[in-house]
C-alpha cells in the first residue's frame, strides 16, 4: 500500500470508524448473525507484545475487533479500542496485561464510538474522543471505568487524538483531511473553555502529533514529500517576546514513516513505523539543541503480518511493543472447478486484490503489494507460466483496474492530490500511460467493467456512472454520465458480452442486502437505461460481486457468506433468469472467490496462504 | 475482487458501507461555521449521490432566503428508518434545519439536522457531522 493512499486509508478508517456513516448488517437476525461471525472470523486480531528485538513475548485476551492499542504510562496495561459490530459502536476498554482482564472505559450509545485513547501521566485518566449525539469531543474519564465522562473539548469537526503530554498540559489531536491538515494542543490547566492551539497548518495532510517529553518539540506525520514521513518542529505555545525564530522542522525519515512516532521517558530516542512493516529508531536529543541521528530498524514484521498505524503502540521505554495482529494475509492465487474443488495455483503467495480473468482466460489482472515499499501495483500473470508482468510502477496509490474487451488494454485509477484520474495503458507492460478522464475533486472512483465497444467506462457514486472514453472532448472535459440516478444504490455495473444490457448490484429492495439486476443499456443513449430492470436474485442474505458468462447465458455472484452462485440467463424473446443456483461454497472465511473465467468452468480465488 | 471481498469486510467491520461521495465535503463546507435556519421546507431532490433540501428562510426580515442543504446518501436514512415519505410530507410546511455553511459564503450548507413539523428529527450525523 502506498503511503499517501495509507495516510488515507488511516485518516478513513479513524474517521469511519468514528463516523459509521451507514449501518449495513442485516436486519434479519439470523442474516446478521452470520454477518457479524464472518466480519469476526476475517478481522479479529489478537493483541501480542513483542520485545525490541521482534520477539513476541506474550499473547493477551481473546481475539477481537481491536483497533489503537496504547500502553500505559507503566506498561502494565493498554488502552484499546473495541468494536461492537451489533451495536454498531467502539468503545474503550482497558486491558491488564498480566491477568488479561478487560475493564470497559467508555458507554456509546448505538452508532455513538469512542476512538483514539491517550493516558494521563499518573495513569489514573484515559482521554478519548468521543462521538455523542452527533457530535464530536475530546472526552476523559477514571481508567478504572468509574465516574461519569468528563468533556474537555467540543469540536465541530472530526479529530484523531494523539497524545497526553508527558507533562500532563496537553492533549494533541489533529484534524486533517483531502485539502490538507492542522495539529493541535489543547491546554489542560485553567477553567472555563478550552482553546486548542494549532501547532502547525499545513496543505498536505499532517498526523500524529505528539510533544516531546520536556513539550519543547513536536513530532508529526507529514506527506509533503509526496510520502509520507515523520518531522519534528519546535513546539512553543508562548514564544518570549523578541525570541528568535525557530529552527527546523527536521525530517527524522528517510523511507517512509507511517501513523505517529512514539517518544522515549527520557527523550533520547524515537520510535515509528516504516512502510516495509519496520520499527524504527531515532537516536536524538532535545538539550541544548535539536540534534539526531541517522535512523536503524530495530525489527522487521514478516510479510504475513502488515502493520497499520492504527494497530500499533510503543511503551515509553521503547522496550515494549504492541500489535493488534490481523489474520493470516498471505494469499495464494488459485484455480477452481465448477464445483469448487483446487486444479492448480498461478505465482507465488503475496497481498493480492482485484484479481480478473482476461477475456480469453489466458491471464490474470491482479493488484499486488510490494512486500518492500509497500507499493501495490498491477500486474499481469500468465496462468500457464505464472511469469508476472509489471503494468504500472506507481508510488501514488491505484486502484481498479479492467480488461479491455479485446485483451489489449488497461485501465486504471490514479489517485494524485485530491483527484481520481483514470488512465489506460497497454496490457504488455510497455507503452507510457494515456490519461482517460479526471473526476471531481476529493471523490473516488473505482471502475467495474469496460464496455465490448471500449466507448464506456463504468463506476458508481451510488449513481451507475458511465465514462465516454471515446468522445471527442479533451480527457480533463470528459463528464461521466449519470445513467442510473435514483433513491437507492446501484454499483457494481458489468456490460453483458454483446453490450447490450448492464448487470449491477443494488438495494433497490431492501437498503441493507444488494441484489443482482439487469437493464438494457443502449450505447447511443448512455445517459439512462434502454428499459426497465428484472431482479435476478432474492438473496436473503444478498449478493456481493457479479459477472457474466462470456456468451452471456449464465450469471456468476457470491453471496455474503461465500456461496458461489449462477443463474441462467436469457434475453431473447425477453429478458428472463432461471432460478439461482449454487456452484459451491468456499469454506475458509479467509478465502474469496475473485472472478469466473469466460467459460464459466474455472474460477480463481485468493486463498490463505499455507 | 478479493480487494472489493476484503474492503467490503472492512467497511462493514468499521459500519461505513456505501457512503457515496461525488466531491469533498470538507473541502466545500466549513464544519466549524455551523448555521441554524427556521423556514419552509419548499422543494427536494431525494436521489443519490446526496439528497438536496431547499429551505426558503426570512432572516428577521420579509425577504426570503433560499438555501439549498446537502445531506447523504437516500440509502443512509433508509437504513435508519427514514424515508423520502418523510420529508416530502413536510414541502410546504415549516422546518428548523442545521447546517454547515459553504466555504464560498452561498446560500448552501452541508445538512447536520433538520426538525420536520412532527417534531420528527432527520439526522445527517454522524456522517456530515
């Protein structure tokens, strides 16, 4: 993953987790039991302390939805966040090291969260941010649990908590987003409303301030580079009158730094995390002047084990670490019968994502993460040989990426500054990139198929777009086309091999199960629908992903719990579907079915890694 | 489409399943500068990517007002037992509505609440919030 599109991903995934914009579990218990054991199965993560050289040194508590595990100032136990998928809300919970015993901090109510725990100095308080009845603060209550919570500060606007001061004045939090960022320290001592003091403001997105433990110096995340990494910047919330300007910033970095870095007691070292699932180490000092040294990775994670921003703490000795580690995530490419059953793998174990079968079945697109850099690119894989070619050598992040019906082409998403850009390049490796259409400003894009006429290329906003890649206007004047705009989702949008009709994935039924639709689409009038819609599926659990048969007679889909699904299909003497039926389930929750080749005789599949 | 398996598994672990954007929220509103606005409920458009609510207000005075307020996805009340049956009983009838304002200084705010005659609270929260 790359690092701009990873400060993303954890700016998204705090926030998100804070906002829960849109429950959409099941309301059928039994459905959304099967639900919350699947979202279990696929992200519980086991909190595990290691020791500065790597070992891990211990397992604490059963698995669970974990996330922003933090030490105490002691290290005897850690604040972290815990997710309630059926309530739909996070709260904080402390957890003893030694006995494993999980005391609950904070109360949301339904879709309320807690996000973000800081420890007092003493230990005796956790600061949080809270979500309560829409709004947003900065919150802090007893670490025993006890009492009722205290609020700080009130924001308007989402904010990620950093850091309690060693010195116990502030609190750091920051608030960043697409156009850019702010760090924040929000003093402690004095009574009546708080005013946080912005430390630094910045275009580029800036994370994880966190002050050094003398509060003279601020450590922080910054992408300025166009990656991601950690500067640190003299804090002074009041300069003496007639002091000379500040120093710095300095960049610590020198590959990449991710989340926040984390000081020592003493302020002799810091440490943060590098994209190659590193921990880093920083030799500095602060007294009299800023000094430091050249970075030394202390350990490294193995592949099978990435490390998130958001999932991993440092104690203030630097000698203990805690992870928050996620289920296997080596995968291996693997081929599949009609009836489910292994005929034969394509390359090596990796991260792979968005794996498609070309249209002659031949080759595999896939997204691949560089165990290294941490990149994820796209590739080309000959199923006979395995042998991979590279299609794009990106450090900004890319994603999506479709066949051209005759084999020929690619095309993808680049993200750059705030905009998703969609280019095409050959599908042979060679060749520069040709920029295709760009698309508003901070919106993302994510393509789902490439019309048989190569005229249209279509994504979803909720709205089933449609990209007109051959018009005659200059890409950055293309406009996407709103060709299915109504009061439900529809996503998804997969051309049927004579282009004639569009299959999609909507809620038109009901808000929290996607079902598998099919209109007529007409190439000649691609701002709405040819006709109305047939429902496939009545799936009690809903459908995930589609795709067609390359004669257009069968249709493929999965459902939520992994059941591989095909219905006949016909559009002649009128659009009709035979009852669906199922090819075969994929037992491993950790495995997913990727794509159906043109025949409909083999699958491929990411499965765990052995 | 293992990615789109492990990113809907993702979304649904952090309860954040569809939620379209076609454009920058905070880069358009100021979440900072929230508004408060009492009037008539006149017209809406209850489609994706975003619904669209105009409330005609008369600022103290007799000239009216017309905002135009952005809330979500029609899927994100949907899921919260909202429908466009809802707010479109109330066109005509009047509203309170709590906005943040656009960064441009129009007549436009990103929704955060609005009061339906009933009584009956639309909430954009957490999402515009």
């Amino acid at each position: 993953m790359k690092t701009s599109f990873r400060i993303a991903v954890t700016i998204a995934v705090i926030l998100a987790a804070a906002i829960q914009a849109a429950a959409q579990l099941p309301k059928d218990p039994e459905e959304r039991a099967k639900a919350i054991a699947q979202i279990m199965q696929t992200n519980a993560r086991q909190i595990s302390l290691f020791d500065r050289e790597g070992k891990e040194v211990g397992q604490v508590g059963p698995k669970d939805l974990y996330q922003q595990p933090v030490f105490s100032p002691d290290a005897k136990r850690i604040a972290v966040i815990k997710s309630d998928v059926d309530k739909e809300s996070n709260d904080l919970w402390v957890m003893d090291l030694a006995t494993g015993k999980m005391t609950r901090v904070s109360v949301s109510g339904e879709r309320e969260n807690a996000a973000s725990p800081a420890w007092s100095p003493d230990g005796s308080r956790v600061a949080y941010v809270g979500l309560r009845q829409g709004a947003y603060g900065l919150y802090q209550k007893l670490s025993s649990g006890e009492g009722a919570e205290e609020l700080l500060y009130k924001s308007n606007a989402p904010l990620v908590l950093t850091d309690w001061s060693m010195d116990g004045r502030y609190l750091t939090f920051y608030s960043t987003d697409l156009g850019g960022g702010a760090i924040y320290a929000l003093p402690l001592a004095g009574s009546g409303e708080r005013k946080p003091i912005e430390i630094f403001r910045s275009k580029f997105q800036l994370t994880g301030p966190r002050l050094s433990p003398d509060a003279r110096f601020v450590a922080y995340v910054s992408n300025e580079t166009g990656r991601t990494e950690l500067y640190i910047r003299p804090f002074s919330p009041e300069p003496a009158p007639g002091a000379a300007s500040s120093k710095g910033p300095w960049k610590l970095s020198e590959e990449g730094s991710m989340g926040m870095a984390f000081w020592r007691r003493d302020g002799k070292e810091i440490t943060y995390l590098a994209p190659n699932r590193s921990i880093v180490s920083v030799s500095l000092s602060t007294a009299p002047d800023f000094e430091f040294e050249k970075p030394k990775v202390l350990f490294s994670m193995p592949e099978t084990t990435p490390l998130a921003p958001n999932m991993a703490s440092v104690n203030r000795d630097a000698s203990r670490y805690v992870i928050a580690v996620p289920p296997p995530q080596l995968r291996q490419i693997t081929l599949l019968d009609r009836e489910g059953k292994a005929v034969g793998t394509v390359g090596q174990p990796g991260r792979f994502g968005a794996i498609r079968f070309s249209p002659d079945g031949k080759r595999l697109l896939v997204m691949k993460i560089d165990p290294q850099t941490g990149d994820n690119n796209i590739w080309v894989m000959d199923i006979a040989t395995g042998k991979a070619t590279a299609i794009t050598k990106e450090t900004l992040p890319i994603n999506s990426p479709v066949w051209s019906r005759d084999g020929k082409q690619i095309a993808y998403v680049l993200v750059k500054d705030s905009y998703s850009s969609v280019y095409r390049k050959s599908a042979d490796g060679t060749g520069e990139a040709e920029l295709l259409f760009r698309y508003t400003p901070g919106a993302g894009v994510g393509l789902t198929d490439w019309s048989p006429d190569s005229r249209f290329l279509t994504f979803s906003t909720g709205v089933l777009l449609m990209v007109p890649v051959q018009s005659s206007e200059k890409p950055l004047d293309r406009k996407a086309l709103e060709w299915l705009r109504e009061d439900y989702d529809a996503f998804d949008g997969r051309f049927s091999p004579d282009g004639r009709l569009m299959a999609y994935l909507s809620n038109e039924a009901d808000v929290a199960t996607p079902q598998v639709y099919v209109r007529p689409f007409d190439s000649s009038k691609p701002a709405s629908p040819a006709g109305p819609a047939i429902q496939i599926t009545s799936l009690k659990g809903g459908a995930n992903w589609l795709t067609w048969r390359q004669d257009g007679k069968e249709l493929y889909f999965v459902t939520r719990d992994g059941q591989v699904m095909a219905a006949d299909f016909t559009s002649s003497p009128k659009l009709q579907s035979g009852a669906p039926k199922l090819l075969f389930k994929v037992a491993d929750p950790l495995a997913g079915v990727a794509d159906v080749g043109p025949d409909g005789e083999r699958f491929v599949a990411a499965m765990p890694a052995k | 489409m293992k990615l789109r398996t492990i990113f809907l598994a993702a979304a649904a672990f952090l309860f954040a399943a569809p939620v379209w954007a076609h454009h920058n929220m905070s880069a358009i509103y100021d979440f900072n500068d929230k508004i408060t606005m009492s009037g008539t409920l006149s017209k809406m458009d209850w489609r994706n990517p975003h619904i669209e609510l105009i409330v005609e207000t008369k600022n103290g005075g007799t000239e009216v007002q017309t905002w135009s307020l952005e809330g979500p996805s029609p899927s994100f009340f949907r899921s919260r037992d909202i429908n466009k049956a809802d707010v479109e009983a109330a066109i005509g009838k009047p509203v309170t509505a709590e906005a943040s304002r656009a960064r441009d200084g129009s007549r436009s705010g990103l929704l955060r609440t609005m009061t339906l005659p009933g009584g009956k609270v639309i909430s954009a929260c957490p999402q515009n919030c």
